[in-house]
C-alpha cells in the first residue's frame, strides 16, 4: 500500500504541492484530476522519488521513499510526463536496459518479462527502430511498456493516453483496468471521461491542495445536472411552449433551452421527477426524439471545484 | 550494484550515434597534426613520444567538454534524468557510471593512436615503459576534465552553456600554475594558499607524467580531482533536478 502524509513542495516563496495526505490500498485505481500547475505533476515526482518533498513523507508497503528509496523505487513502475526514451535507443534495447536496471536478471527472465510488454503494448512491428524515428504514439507505448515491464506492485503514470488515438486510447484504459487486482494504479490526465472509464477513485488537485477525494459516481453526484431530465425534441417550433408546460410541474426547478435541448432539473433529487416527465411527453404528444435522467456532468463539477486557480 | 548497466547503456548511446565516430576521427587527426606539425616530431631526431603526449593538454581543453557537455544536459532537456533517477539505481551509479562510460570513451580514442607508437618503434628504440606510463597519464587528465565537464553539464540544461564552462573551468585549471594566474592571487593571498594553487594545475602534474614519470602523487592527485568534481556534480543535481 501506499501512504503519503503531509507531502509539500515549496520552489521559494511558490507552494506547489501544499500539504497532501492519503492512503491507497491494493486494487485501488486513482485518477489524478485538475488544472495545468494543479501540482499532480510534481506529487508524482515525489512519489516516484524523483523529487525530495520539502516537508512530508511517501511510504510504499512501509518502505520510506527517501531513506531506503531503492527498495521503494523497485516497486514503482513509472511513465514520466511526455514518456521520455533516448532517442537513439531501439525500444528492445531500451527495454532490456530499464529491465536490467530494475534488477530482473539477464538471461530467461529479462527475455520474457520484455516479450510480455511488449505484446500487451503491441510493439512487435518497432522493436528494432530507432526511438527518435517512431510517431508519437508509439513512443507513448515504448514509455507504458518500460514501466509494465517488471510487473510492478505500484503504477503511476502521467498521462498515460496522452497523444494517442481512440483506439490506443482505449486499449490503454483496457490495459489499466486489466491489471491484476492486487496492484496500485496512480494515472494523472485532463479526459474527464477517463476518470469515470478508469478510475476506481478521483482526486481532484487545485493550487498544489486536495479539492475533492471521492469516487467517479460521487463526483458525478456532485455535479447540477445529476437527475435532471434531458429532453431531446425533433422540432424546435414548439419549444416554448413545452418549456412553459414543463415549468409549471411542481418538482420542477427549472428548465434550460438550448435549441432542441431541453435540460428539466429537480427540486430535490428523489428520482421521481422522470416518470412524470416522461408521462406528460407521452400524453401531451410532444415531438420528442429521447428523454434520460442525466448522470452528471463531469467538466462542470470539474469547473466549480478547480475555479478560481487560473485567476 | 548495477554501475554495469548503466556503463553498457552509455558506451552504447556513444556508438548509436555520429558522435564517437566524429569525435574519433578529429582527435586522431588533431593529435598527429600536432604532433609532427607543431610538436617537429621528425625534426627532434629522437626516439620519443615527448612531443605527441605535451600537446594533449590542449587538445583536451576544447575536444573532452565536446564529450562532457551532453552527459546531464542533453538528459534534463529530454527528460530522460527523470526516467533514469526513478530506476531503482543508486545515485553514485548513475553519476560513476556516466562518468566511466566517457572515460573508457576518452581512452578507447587514446588506444587508437596506437599507429604512433608502432612508428617511433620502427624509427628507433624508444623506452616503452616510459610512454605506457605516459599513456596512463594522459588518460587519468583526461577524467579529470570529464570530472570538470560532467559537474558543468550538470548544472545547465543548455549543452553550449556546459561547454564553455567547462572549457573556461579547464583552462583555468590548466593553468593553475602559470604567472598570469598566479599573479592575480600574489598580491592578496599568503604564499602557502598560491602555491597551493599552483600545485593544482593539470600541466604541474602532467608535465612530469609526460616524460614517463608516473608518481603516486600524480595518480593521487588525478584521482582525487575525479572525486572531488563528481561529488560535486553528484550535489548539483540534487539542487537544479526540479528546475
């Protein structure tokens, strides 16, 4: 498990990581959420042992990052911001190399371990390029399959899906999810929708501080529109008059239009404001092509709990 | 203990690219350039390698900061040192082995002069215990400036920035022993700490180490150049890494 407790990074007068705590157990996946400079970055440095905290410590299974931080560091398996490689390596060599640094030994193992990587990272077809001559994507593969490489108890990758398309994207968040259930997964992004694909937990960073710890329905929970009724009409012409009707429904808030949007939201959350919405569409024979109770809007909790850090 | 590892990876990213073959060949060229040009070689009528080993402080002055400067550098601006310090590798590793990579590097490029010395044993009967000894010489000054060179690269992100310090800080301690240094300390500073400084220079040292005459005092001396530069380069990386 992991434990970080009072973690802080001051650069001179700038905090930029103020004062974390938390714990995560084996089979957790964490999502890092929140603006650029929100500090998730440079929390991950930390936890990786790259940077020294200015006050703070990160224990990995009991094992403290800064005084025995080899022990700690061989648990970790890390993809860095950007998923730097030398460039002149090929990823082979470049594998074998972060293999044997990571004391898997020469010979059967490091061979195995590498060929396991790198078919869940399907990089068959690159093996023995030059890093430098690959696309963007596949360097991000190169960057996930060193840090898979050993199999590691921790995961902590920045921006894992970072550059990649839709469907490497998705077959990272499959790659994620597929780890056994006994590893910690830490993934810092800016795709609200990963978050809810992913994650088991969200942190949501703002100003180097902890603005929300919670799980993705949670989050979601937080947000206005979560149980408001969207209403999706095929004609706009009659829009007003709808709006009108919907208003007057005593668990009714309000409406919100937006062309052939229709956004009906609560009172209270009690679930019952659909079955009545849903009734009236029926009878009064409106133009309706689909009505849903909506989950939530991720960006617009996002907006709220992170506002004011890019004043 | 995985100072192996990272020597391999190292001497390996040398060969990868351009760089050896290119730093090889100039060094190979300058050396005897200098050597039967400047040095007279053939004029002198000796049988000796005096002339070839005298200009190597100089030429080290402007080829090892070529080696030196991408050793952090180039790793900070790519991010790759981030990569690297997260390995579960040991900082005197990656710091020794780094090091040792462009020193094995610098003596590889050292052996390849060998020609020269097939040459002045054809030519006549030179003491090869006497240049063996200047060979040894020759290479531990040439870890000392790459001592210099990787606490300069150290320091800066920018690889140009890292070769002209560590070509200025070389040539200062070149120089050490020189009047125009010396003088600047003369007038303020007790004779001891002058001398000091004078005892400092790479040319006091290798002077003695170029006419074959290897002394531990020498040996200690390179050597604990060589510590005393990776130590320090060893600190500045805990101090500008967050940069």
């Amino acid at each position: 498990m992991i434990e970080v407790s009072h973690l802080t990074k001051e650069y001179g007068p700038f905090t930029a990581v103020d004062d974390i705590s938390f714990e995560l157990v084996p089979g957790e996946i964490l999502g890092f959420l929140g603006p650029n400079g929100a500090g998730k970055s440079t929390t991950m440095k930390m936890l990786t042992g790259f940077l020294r905290p200015s006050a703070g410590t990160v224990r990995i299974w009991g094992c403290d990052m800064w005084k025995d931080s080899l022990t700690a560091q061989s648990r970790i398996g890390y993809l860095p911001e950007g998923a730097p490689a030398w460039e002149e390596m090929t990823p082979l060599g470049f594998l074998n190399f972060v293999g044997e640094a990571r004391g898997v030994v020469a010979g059967r193992d490091l061979e195995s371990s590498v060929s396991r990587a790198v078919s869940i990272m399907s990089l068959e077809s690159v093996l023995h390029q030059k890093i430098e001559t690959l696309s963007k994507g596949f360097k991000r593969r190169v960057g996930l399959a060193q840090a898979i490489l050993h199999d590691p108890d921790v995961l902590i990758l920045d921006e894992p899906t970072d550059g990649l398309d839709p469907n490497q994207k998705h077959q990272v968040r499959e790659m994620i999810k597929g780890l056994s259930k006994d590893k910690i997964v830490i993934v810092s992004t800016h795709i609200l929708e990963e978050v809810t694909a992913v994650c088991s937990r969200v942190m949501v960073l703002s100003e180097g501080r902890i603005v929300s710890d919670t799980t993705p329905a949670e989050l979601l929970e937080k947000s206005d529109y979560h149980g408001a009724v969207a209403i999706s009409l095929s004609d706009e012409s009659k829009a007003d008059e709808i709006v009108a009707t919907l208003g007057q429904l005593v668990g009714v808030r309000e409406v919100m239009t937006d062309g052939q949007q229709l956004v009906v939201f609560p009172v209270t959350d009690d679930g019952r404001l659909f079955p009545e919405v849903f009734e009236l569409t029926q009878k009064s024979h409106w133009p309706v092509d689909s009505v849903h109770v909506e989950k939530g809007r991720l960006d617009e909790v996002f907006r709220r709990l992170t506002e004011g850090a890019d004043r | 203990m995985k100072l192996n590892v990272v020597v391999k990876r190292e001497l390996q990213s040398y060969f990868a690219t351009p760089i050896a073959y290119v730093f090889i060949v100039v060094f190979l060229v300058l050396s005897s350039v200098f050597t039967f040009y400047l040095g007279n070689f053939f004029e002198r009528q000796q049988a000796d390698l005096i002339p070839f080993f005298s200009f190597h402080p100089w030429l080290y002055l402007f080829l090892v900061p070529a080696i030196s400067m991408r050793l952090w550098s180039e790793e900070r601006k790519t991010g790759t040192l981030e990569l690297l310090m997260t390995l579960p590798l040991s900082r005197r590793d990656i710091v020794l082995g780094k090091f040792l990579a462009a020193w094995i590097f610098a003596g590889l490029s050292l052996l390849l002069t060998f020609p020269i010395w097939i040459t002045v044993n054809y030519l006549g009967d030179p003491d090869n215990g006497v240049i063996f000894a200047s060979y040894i010489g020759s290479w531990l000054m040439a870890g000392g400036f790459l001592a210099i060179g990787s606490c300069m690269s150290a320091l800066t992100r920018s690889q140009v920035i890292a070769f002209v310090l560590c070509g200025f800080v070389s040539l200062v301690f070149v120089m050490a022993g020189f009047p125009m240094v010396l003088d600047a300390f003369k007038g303020w500073m007790p004779m001891l700490f002058v001398d000091m400084i004078a005892g400092l220079s790479f040319l006091t040292h290798f002077s003695a180490v170029s006419r074959g005459v290897l002394s531990l005092q020498d040996f200690l001396y390179f050597m604990s150049v060589i510590a005393v530069w990776l130590t320090a380069t060893s600190i500045v990386l805990d101090m500008k890494k967050g940069d």
